[in-house]
C-alpha cells in the first residue's frame, strides 16, 4: 500500500509540473519511450532500482544515457529520485504519471494479456470494441501471459473479458460435467 502512495505522490508531482511547464503531452511521448526503455533494456533497469549503487554513480549514469535525449524536466525528476531513494519505483511512477494524463483525456487504462505481441491495429480494434462495451474511451497496454493457450484476456475498469482458449475449454469441461 505504501507503494501506491509513492507512485501516485511522485507522478502526480511530474504531472502537476508539466501541467505547470505546458509539456503534459511531450513528457507523455517521453515517458512512454523510458517505460520501453527500461523494460527492454533490463540491466539499465536493475542498475536505476538496486539500492546499494551510489546516488552519484546513478546520476552519472542517466546523465550519459539521458542528457540531451529527453526532457531536462524528466531527467531532473529522475535526479530526484535518486536523491530521495525512490528509485525503486520508477517504472510504477512512471505508469502514473500515464494513468493520470489518460484519466484527464477521458480515458480509461486496461491491459490486454496475450501470448504473443499484439500490432498496432490489433491494439486498436480491441480498444474501439472495449470501449462500447464499457461506453468509455479506453487505452490498453499490452503483456504477455504464456499461461494462455491464446486469444486474449482484457482487464479494464476493475472488468475481466476472457476471450481465451484456455477459457472456451474451462466452459467446454463444464457443459460436459453438467450433462451427465
């Protein structure tokens, strides 16, 4: 729970800021690119978060990857992390600061779970279809679940659709249960 809150205190702090600054937008494009940074780039990622590394040596760090290649008020924000400890949370933080843009645009966030990575366009036409059936404009995330068989599963709004085949088979098993 105390996660929670340093996620929604900072990223509501680089929310208000680039509300402030007149960059919500631009800082959104941005954090969306660190998030796929740091979700390909695991060593980069484990390297930020590991709590026994020097806040200098982290800083020198960002500051080569980063300097010059993003916002100086994202990576100013990520100085402060540092400096603060809360590291750890920089992805989550991140997250929000998404969360937060979205839900001031009208739209709701959920995640689509699949086997594999789903396009662009396959991205979209599910968000225009969870979106009339939630009447709400909806912006889904995607990741991978190698439990499912395939098709997809959609989380949004605190909703479950399985369009799964592991689900099709669960409901197969027990029509046949129910018809003994």
């Amino acid at each position: 729970m105390a996660e929670l809150t340093v996620d929604r205190t900072y990223g509501t702090a680089l929310f208000e800021a680039a509300g402030d600054l007149g960059i919500k937008e631009e800082l959104l494009e941005e954090v969306a690119a660190l998030l796929n940074i740091l979700e390909t780039e695991t060593d980069l990622a484990d390297f930020i978060k590991y709590p026994a590394i020097a806040g200098k040596d982290k800083k020198d760090v960002l500051s080569t990857v980063f300097e010059g290649k993003i916002n100086d008020v994202l990576l100013n924000f990520m100085y402060v992390l540092v400096d603060k400890g809360r590291t750890t949370h920089l992805q989550d933080i991140l997250k929000m600061y998404q969360k937060m843009y979205n839900e001031e645009a009208g739209f709701t966030n959920g995640t689509v779970y699949s086997v594999i990575p789903l396009g662009e366009e396959r991205m979209k036409e599910l968000e225009d279809e969870v979106g009339k059936l939630l009447r709400t404009n909806v912006k889904l995330s995607n990741e991978l679940d190698p439990k499912l068989i395939g098709g997809v599963k959609i989380l949004a709004e605190g909703k479950l659709i399985d369009l799964s085949i592991r689900k099709k088979f669960d409901d197969l098993e027990n029509q046949m249960h129910l018809g003994r």
